[in-house]
C-alpha cells in the first residue's frame, strides 16, 4: 500500500528522517514558511515532487527555485561546454540565491531546487536563511541506486552519465544523512516517499502543508497597509 514501511519494519518504527511512517488517516507534516532545502541525487524525483505540489496547489510556483530551470533560462541557447562551463555555474547560483534571497526578505516560502548533496551546498543556502532568520527543512531523496539508475535512463539526459548519477548517490550515503543535515543547521529534516514505497509523487506530496508566508509580528494586525506582505 503507497506510504507503507518497507517489509519487516516493526510497527512504528520511524524512517531514517526520524519521522512515523505514515498511515492512511496521518495528518500531513508541517512544512513552516521558509527555506525548503531539496537534497537527492538527479533522478530521485525532487522536480516530480513539486511539480505534484504545484499541481494540488500546496505551493505556489513561483515559491520553486530550480537551478536547471535557471540555467535553461539564461543558456538554453549556448553550446554544451559553455552553459556547463564553471563561469555559467557561478552566474546560476549568484541567480537562484538572488531569487531566494528576495522571497525571504518578503516573509515568503523558498523552495531550493538542486542537488544539495554536499555540505558545501548546503552550507551556502542556510547562510542566506540565517540572514533573515528563515527555518530551514530539508526534504531527502534517497532512493535505491538501481532504482535511479532506471529513472536516469528513461530521462535520456545528455549532460548527465550513469557514473555522475552513481557519483551523486555516493555523496547522498555518505554527506546527508539525517543527523548530518541537522548538525549543518537544518530546523526540521524529512525523508520524502517515494517508489521504494510505493509511493506515487501525488501521494508524496500529500504528505506534508506547507506554510506560504512568516505571519506577521505579534501585535501587528496582518490587515494593516504598513504590516502586510506581499502576497503569494
């Protein structure tokens, strides 16, 4: 059944996040307004996630900030070796934190949208999150090796390889476990569903709310001109 452990869990037993695995009638997990850091492998799904989460309304699509997206955008004209080149790479980055550096500072919800697997990584887009005093939750694409490797494949993607995709799955094992992601600052860690359980990305997705803005102050009533922010 989607959403089930895998077989031979006890009953109760936490996933490696440390949450319950959840049941049909669980109430969804709290995503707090913020930083949403996705950390996977290519292939594990993230972009399938919030594409389902846009698709039943959950977020906005504007709160998804896609370093591929970014790259499409400013070369999806250019040959290979210069939109891969490390002087595109740098712009990119210098793009997506100025996006989501922009949605902070309005009080709303970022969604980082790229690899993450490294601490490296991870450390840049929790800066910008303390900068505004932003939570951060990062959600975990960890499928199985084989399972992306079949995903990478049918993605027929000519910039990545298998042994890149094996390569990103090392550093996941090995760099963002859990407790790892904490200690780097993350507020909330969860593991997001996926195929290994059954789990389509709509059923992923259903799993968790998430919060579109910080509320404001207390004492300041979210209906007056000078306190409100932007909306979503």
């Amino acid at each position: 059944m989607p959403g089930e452990p895998p077989a031979g869990t006890p009953p109760g037993a936490p996933d490696p996040a440390g949450d319950p695995f959840p049941g049909p009638l669980a109430p969804p997990l709290r995503v707090p307004a913020g930083l949403v850091v996705l950390v996977g492998p290519p292939a594990s799904g993230k972009t399938s996630f919030v594409r389902a989460l846009i698709a039943r309304r959950q977020i906005d699509a504007a709160a998804v900030v896609s370093s591929d997206e970014i790259r499409a955008e400013l070369f999806g004209s250019a040959s290979p070796a210069e939109a891969e080149s490390d002087a595109a790479d740098a712009r990119i980055f210098e793009e997506r934190d100025r996006r989501i550096v922009a949605r902070l500072a309005a009080g709303l919800t970022a969604i980082a949208e790229s690899t993450n697997v490294t601490p490296r990584a991870r450390a840049r887009l929790v800066a910008l999150a303390r900068r505004f005093d932003a939570p951060v939750t990062m959600l975990r694409f960890d499928p199985d090796v084989t399972d992306l490797l079949h995903r990478h494949a049918a993605r027929n993607r000519s910039d990545l390889t298998a042994a890149d995709v094996r390569a990103y799955a090392a550093l996941m094992s090995r760099y963002a476990g859990a407790d790892r992601l904490r200690s780097e600052g993350a507020t909330t860690v969860h593991d997001v569903p996926g195929r290994l359980r059954a789990t389509t990305p709509a059923e992923a997705a259903a799993r968790f709310s998430f919060a579109r803005r910080t509320p404001p102050p207390p004492g300041l009533s979210s209906r007056s001109g000078s306190g409100r922010r932007p909306g979503v």
